[in-house]
C-alpha cells in the first residue's frame, strides 16, 4: 500500500478565523525528547508522522515527496533502525513515546498538529490524542487497531501468556523468532528491522500485545480516519 496516496483526505487542516484575540502563549521549558529524534522538512501547517515496529522516518519519504505545502515532523524512534536506544533502554516504549510526543507539540507550540502513524506509530497518535486532545488537530491511523491484538483474532487479556514469553526470550534465538513473527504482525518491511535493538523490540512487542485503548476512544477529540488494507476480491 503507499502511504503517500492514503494521506490526501488527511491534510485539510483548519486554519483559526482572524480578528480573534489570542492570549500571548505562555513559556514552555525547553525539552529535548530522548525517545525519539526528529527531522522537520518543509513548511505550511504541521504534520507529524511516525512509523511503526522497527521502523524508519524513511518511510514517509515518498509522502513528502508527494504531498508539498506541509511541515511534516519526521519522528525516529530510538533503538530501531539502526539507532541508539537512548531513553527506550528499559522499561515500557510506546506509551511513554507518545508522552514525549505531546511534549514535544507543546515544546515547539504548534498549533493542533495532524498525526499520522503507522502500525505501532498509530497506537501512539491515538494515545496522544486521547490523552491529550488539546494538541492534537486530526489523526490517522495505518494498519493498527486500538487492540493491537486483534490483529490475530485476540484480546489484550488473551495475548498477555504469550506476550510475556516473548519479553523473556529477549536476547535468545527463539525471542527472535517471535520478533521477526511480530514484526510480520504489525507491518513493518522487514528490510527496516534490520539493525532495531532485539530488547527494545520486545519489550514494544509486548505492550502492543497487551494494549486496549477501546475505552479512551471517546477522549478522543480529533477527527479520526483508520486505513488498512484488505484483500482483492474482485474478480476477473
């Protein structure tokens, strides 16, 4: 599927009325996010687009390429692709990557920005903008569902047993078997896993598997589009 042609519907963004008085914005401390780096290419209203499982802001190159008039923010997050884990050394990695995202828009204040992820870059935008919906202009979503684990049929309950066996092998021949298994799951070209740290993978791996963010669907203030693909069933 290309990305860039699913973007279009996307990237009508509002532009706030004139003659309206706005307060002076209030300081921000300055932030540097350690769970991502950032490329910003382009100008017009903001864009951020984040990649999924493993994968690399290069992506999105054939989107910017194809879709001028934007400032598109290019997220990376740290230990896939072939970069340092950096702040995703330990502990959980979707979650608090959509945290230092919304630092991140509000750090360099920009004004309700679109979101656009793919696989897990969708779990984290839907987070973003059900945790902080004031940040957040319009979202979509790749090829992810609010419970990851339905991807296969199941429910983040469901998936915990076998989620949990994956964190465990971490570093073992069979941890990246499953890896390379849930790394097909989620989407990702299995070309941009090369050189992710394995335990950074698994242990995002993990919490997607147990993830359900059904229930803070409603916060969600943004307008929402999901794109996924399906089978060809026409016929000759």
């Amino acid at each position: 599927m290309k990305l860039r042609a699913l973007l279009a519907p996307l990237l009508a963004l509002a532009i706030p009325g004139a003659g309206v008085a706005v307060a002076p914005p209030a300081a921000v401390p300055a932030f540097k996010p350690t769970r991502f780096s950032v490329v910003v290419q382009g100008s017009g209203p903001d864009v951020i687009l984040i990649p999924g499982l493993t994968g690399s802001r290069d992506v999105w190159k054939g989107t910017v390429a194809a879709l001028p008039g934007y400032r598109y923010h290019l997220v990376q997050v740290a230990g896939f692709a072939g970069t340092a884990p950096a702040g995703n050394a330990k502990g959980p990695v979707v979650a608090p990557l959509a945290e230092e995202i919304a630092r991140y828009i509000a750090a360099r204040r920009l004004q309700r920005p679109a979101i656009v992820g793919h696989s897990m870059g969708g779990t984290a935008a839907m987070m973003v903008a059900a945790r902080h919906p004031a940040l957040v202009g319009k979202v979509m979503v790749v090829d992810m569902l609010p419970q990851p684990a339905g991807l296969l049929g199941g429910t983040a309950s469901g998936m915990r047993g076998l989620a949990d066996a994956l964190k465990g092998l971490s570093g073992t021949e069979s941890g990246r078997q499953l890896i390379q298994s849930a790394i097909r799951m989620f989407g990702t070209d299995e070309a941009q896993a090369r050189g992710s740290d394995s335990d950074v993978v698994a242990r995002a791996t993990h919490e997607l598997a147990v993830t359900d963010l059904s229930r803070e669907l409603p916060r969600i203030r943004a307008p929402l589009t999901v794109v996924y693909a399906s089978a060809d069933e026409t016929r000759a």
